[in-house]
C-alpha cells in the first residue's frame, strides 16, 4: 500500500511527515505496520506540518499512531502544529498526553 | 325580502370575499416572516461587527521579555469574545516569533467567570501543543477555585503566585538564571 507521510531518517531521529490522507480507520494498521518499518531510529518525532484541518477522529488517528510507536519501543514527539490546529484541538481534549515540540530541531532536544 | 336562491348567492359573495381576505392575510404573513427573517440576519450581521469593533478596540500588549520569552498582561474584565481573541494573538506570536516561554499575567483581571477560566487553559494547551511552554501567573484564590471546578487536567500548567516567579521560571526554562549586578 502506498502512503501519503514521508519518512526522512536523520542522524538523532526519524521524522515523520503525517498525511492528512493516510489518517483513516481502513489502513490504520497498514500505516503503523508501514511507520514501524520505515522508522529507522527509535527516536520518532511526528510532524504535523500536512495537517491542515484537524479533526476529533484525526487526533484520535495520532493518539494511537503515539501510542504505538511508544508501545513498540520508540520515543515520540508531536512538532509542526499550526495556531489554528492548536486551538481546534482544545475544544476536543482536557489533556494532551504526548510530548510536544515547536518544530524538528527542538524535537530532538527532548529525546 | 330574497329568495333563498338570492340568499345562497350572497352567501357565497361573502365566502368568496372571506376566502380573498383570508388569502391576502396569509401572504401578508409570509411576508412579514420573510421581513423577519432578514430582520434577524441583519441583527447577526450587527453583532458581529459590533463584536469585531470590541476586538479592534481591545488592546493585548504582547511584550517581548526576551527572544524567546513572551509576556502578555491581561488586564479589566474578560469575556469569553476576548479571551477567544487573547488566544488567537498569543498562538499567532508563538508561531512567528518560535517562542519557547509564554507568560500570561491575569493578576490585573477583576473577573474572571469558569467560561473565561476554561480558555486561560485552553491557551496554555494550545502552547504546549506548539511546543511552547505556558505559565500562568497572578491566579488569585477564586480564579483558582474556577479552574478547579472545571475538572480539568491541569499538571501541564505551570502557575506561579506572582509575575516575578513567573519571570524567573521562564529565564530557567531557557537554561538561564536572574542574577544581582
């Protein structure tokens, strides 16, 4: 199956350029089968820079693909959120349970 | 006197008449629905640019304390339109100018209702969303109470008592400390 993300492998992490498209129910364990074999480090950091319109079922989508990665043995780290998208997502949560960063370069700082 | 024929034919003139009353009666209505309904419309669009003349009228220093440090005083009285538009300004800031510290001072507001206690932590969740670290500093005992009473998880918001805390948690934030000259 192709997917929409891009997978860039660097030196102190794997970034991983989330795709609107990719995030749906239907090939949601494709896409975690597929992160877990493209992320090379165990250092994930999930950029949100292709998220344009978040959506109560797309933070859901993220909070599992986190919860996955961290489940099989990676560290993760949300970065490239956008003002808009940060205020959408306050109306559909009471926590965020995931680190989160400005953008690549300081996510590699929290590692 | 008339006949019954006569009668009936009277009768059914004012039915007639009746009914064409009744008709423009009825499109009368619907007219003054319709002129109601852009009544409405015309109502919404005043409140809308009433609200937008408030937001142009409402001031929000934004103080840059250092390159990666923003400061904001929020001061009167707050309602939910303006602590909508204090969010909007301090994520936009935090974007453009990669703030790693946002201090939001609401020791100079006088009330503060769980509606506008519910966005102050929308803002500091929206920044660590960013990867902005807030603080919220001057809470008094009842905005304190507010907050509580909302049931929120809050452990990712730092709050200090008063703005020279704040200050100084921010500056160690940045690997940096206050000293005497």
């Amino acid at each position: 199956m192709k997917f929409r993300s891009v997978v860039d492998n660097h030196d102190n992490a794997s970034r991983v350029m989330l795709a609107e498209g990719d995030l749906n129910k239907e090939h949601f364990n494709a896409l975690c089968e597929w992160l877990a074999a493209e992320c090379r480090n165990k250092q994930v950091v999930l950029s949100l820079t292709k998220v344009e319109i978040m959506t109560s079922q797309l933070l859901e989508m993220i909070n599992q693909i986190v919860n996955f990665l961290t489940l099989t043995g990676n560290e993760v780290v949300i970065c490239d959120v956008n003002p808009a998208t940060a205020a959408i997502v306050t109306n559909f949560t009471d926590g965020i349970n995931f680190k989160t960063a400005r953008d690549f370069k300081h996510a590699v700082t929290l590692f | 006197m008339l006949s019954n024929g006569q009668d009936k034919t009277k009768i059914a003139e004012q039915q007639a008449q009746l009914d064409e009353q009744q008709n423009r009666l009825d499109s009368q209505r619907t007219e003054l629905g319709n002129q109601q309904k852009k009544i409405d419309s015309q109502q919404d669009e005043i409140d809308d640019l009433t609200n937008q003349i408030n937001a142009a009228k409402f001031d929000l220093p934004i103080l840059k304390l250092s390159s990666k440090i923003l400061l904001v005083a929020l001061v009167g009285s707050m309602d939910s339109f303006k602590s909508q538009t204090v969010m909007e300004n301090i994520l936009n800031r935090i974007k453009e100018q990669e703030t790693r510290v946002a201090i939001v001072d609401i020791a100079g507001i006088k009330v503060l209702d769980s509606s506008v206690a519910a966005h102050l932590v929308r803002i500091a969740m929206a920044s660590n969303l960013m990867g902005c670290n807030c603080i919220i500093s001057g809470i008094s005992p009842k905005i304190a109470s507010n907050i509580v009473n909302l049931g929120v998880d809050i452990s990712y918001i730092k709050t200090t008592n008063t703005l020279e805390d704040a200050i100084k948690h921010a500056y160690s934030v940045m690997g940096l400390k206050i000293v005497a000259a």
